[in-house]
C-alpha cells in the first residue's frame, strides 16, 4: 500500500511539473509576441506642423507656407516630406541628404483654393519607400481674393523667367525651405564644393541663374561669400525678372593618365515634365481614362546603370518602375507602354514621379530628378 502511494505521489508531481512547464512556456511566448506587437508601430517617422496654427483664415489664391519638422530617430532617417490637400499632393521637398536626414525641417507650399471652404491639409514623412505617420491641419479659405503669389519654378531647360513671391523687398531672394542646405562654390553636387549650410527661412540675395533654373547663385547672409544653391530647395520671394543668366562652368579638362579608359563626365538624370491631357471630362459613368508619358534622359557623360522610379498617381497611389539602364544622351519612357490612369472625381489632379528615389546613382545634378503635371478634371 505504502510503495502504491508512493508511485502515486510521483506521477502527480511530474504531472505538475509539466503543467507549469508548459504554462511557462505559453506565458513567455504571450510575452514575447506582446513585446513584438507593441514594437511593431515604433520607430516609424514622424512629423510636426509647426505653422500656420490650427483654423487660420487665409484669402483664396494666397500662397499658404507650412513650416513643418519630420524626425526618424529609429530609422535611416528621412528622405521626403510630402503635403496633400484633400487627399491631393501639392507640394513635396526631399532632403539634401541621399541617405535622409535623422531630423528635417522643410516648407511646403499651397496655393490656397479659389473656392472659399474648410480645408484638409496632410503631411507625410518617408524613410525611403516607408511612409511615417501623417499630421493634419485644417485652414478656412476665405472670399477675400488676391492676386495669386504662388511659387513655381520655370520647366527644365525652357530658359523661362522664374517666378516668386512678391514682397515689399525689392531684392530677389532665395527662401531656403529645407535646413541644412549647402551652398557651394560651383552648380554642382558631386564634388567636394561646400562653402556654408543654410537654415530654413534664411533669405540669401540672388545673384544669378543658369538658364535652366536648376540652380542659383546666391550671397551668404552673414557674409560676403557668394555660391550656388540647388533651386529644388528654395522659393524665390521679391523682384526677379532680372536675374542675370550665366553659362553653366565648364569642367576642367581631367589630367592624363595612364588608363585606356576615356574620361566622360558623370551621369545627370533629368526627369522631364509629364506629356499628355491636360483637362479630361469624366464619362456618364464617373470615370475617365488617359494615358500619359513620363520621360527620363540621360545629359551625363556615363551610362546611369540600374536605379528605381517612384510614380505618385492622382490620389496618393504610389508605383515603383524599375530602368535597367540609359546611355548617355538617350532617354526612356516609363512605364514602357506608358502611364495608363483612371480618374474618378473632379478637381486637380496631379501625376508625380521622382527619378532615382533611392539615390543609388551619383549624379552632377540631383536637383532635376522631380517632375509633375497637373489634370484639370471636370464632370460630365
């Protein structure tokens, strides 16, 4: 009876052994996923308007600045801010930086509606193709109109007059909207040329152009140094008509060596504006269709090799096209076949793409890598 018991005692101990083992077990997986689900959402960007205040009132057709600082302290860092309004991109800056910036603060402009309302403005930082976690802002369009002063610059290589924001500042100056922008000592940012940075909202004077308008040449504010700034990267405010256009410096003819290999200058991929419909007329059926070209040409000196395109559609919709390569001097279409894209609602609707997103080619310019078309669509 005794050694009956006894093996009795023994198997309900190890039946409550392997019980709390197994509790343990579930115990400490439920914790580990806990601790994943929990991280899952962290170390995502994030951004911060930091002006106009919420409800501001602003007159229609007025240019409308958000001042806005994005963080990515857990990332690579950030390498886009974007604005949408009403679910619509209107502006866009992305950093000086190829590999994105831990902290960026940047402006981005709207040209207020000519419709007067209650508007709903969005933006969104990216660590690469990684969208962070938007902020919002609403502002009330008034019916006190305006002369539109909204700032654009001039299409790659028209040799078009910029326009700017007027100011009671005869001066044409450059607004710097991304912090840590560098001025350099020639319109170029593959070499080792920087003179100064810039912070946002420093107003150096404009000196001069080039003819495409890619980049400016400027004067430090705190200093007599003069240099170039990308135009990507700044909004013009003031009187510039009459910005002298210079030619674009030449580059030293390279040393001679001892190679066989011809020496040619870097690649320069240009992103060239959008062709296709400029208004479109949805059908009975609240659609419409329309196929549009976006063009990439190489005006470097080398072949571009592989880099990626990242196509923004009306609506938010983003596309990444891959481009095997382009020879120096040619150009290609992406899609191949073209953009085919259905709209759905009224308004303005814009088509973005940005050449080279990821920055995997080192190019002489990188301030021309941004093009966009806006679609008028009406209702039937």
């Amino acid at each position: 009876m005794g050694h009956r018991k006894q093996a009795i005692r023994s198997i309900l101990l190890i039946v409550m052994t392997l019980t709390l083992a197994t509790l343990a077990c579930n115990l400490s997986r439920s914790d580990k996923d806990k601790s994943n689900n929990g991280q899952a959402g962290s170390g995502n960007p994030t951004v911060t308007i930091l002006s106009p205040a919420p409800n501001t009132s602003v007159s229609r057709t007025t240019a409308v600045t958000l001042q806005v600082k994005a963080s990515d302290p857990g990332g690579s860092g950030i390498t886009r801010i974007e604005l949408l309004v009403n679910n619509i991109i209107v502006d866009q800056k992305p950093s000086a930086s190829p590999a994105g910036d831990k902290e960026l603060t940047v402006n981005l402009t709207w040209t207020a509606s000519s419709v007067p309302g209650t508007y709903t403005l969005m933006v969104r930082p990216y660590r690469g193709f990684t969208q962070g976690l938007a902020a919002t802002l609403q502002l009330n369009v008034t019916d006190s109109a305006v002369a539109p002063t909204v700032a654009t610059s001039a299409t790659t290589g028209t040799g078009s007059l910029p326009t700017s924001i007027p100011t009671t500042d005869p001066t044409c100056r450059a607004r710097v909207d991304i912090n840590g922008l560098r001025m350099r000592s020639q319109p170029d940012s593959t070499r080792d040329n920087i003179i100064t940075e810039f912070v946002v909202n420093e107003t150096p004077v404009v000196l001069a152009r080039l003819a495409d308008n890619s980049w400016y040449q400027v004067q430090d504010t705190t200093s007599p140094q003069i240099g170039w700034v990308a135009s990507a990267y700044v909004t013009l405010t003031g009187f510039c008509n009459n910005i002298t256009v210079l030619a674009a410096p030449s580059t030293p003819t390279p040393t001679p060596t001892t190679s066989s290999q011809p020496q040619t200058q870097p690649t320069d991929l240009v992103a060239l504006s959008p062709s296709g419909l400029l208004q479109v007329q949805l059908g009975s059926n609240g659609t419409a269709t329309a196929v549009y070209t976006l063009l990439i040409r190489n005006d470097g000196g080398r072949d571009s090799g592989s880099f990626d395109v990242l196509i923004v559609l009306p609506g938010g919709e983003q596309l990444n096209v891959p481009v095997t390569n382009i020879a120096p001097g040619a150009a290609v279409t992406v899609p191949s076949n073209g953009l085919n894209i259905t709209f759905n609602s009224p308004g303005t609707q814009r088509i973005l793409y940005q050449v080279d997103f990821d920055n995997r080619v080192t190019e002489t310019n990188e301030a021309n890598n941004l093009a966009f078309l806006d679609v008028t669509v009406t209702s039937p």
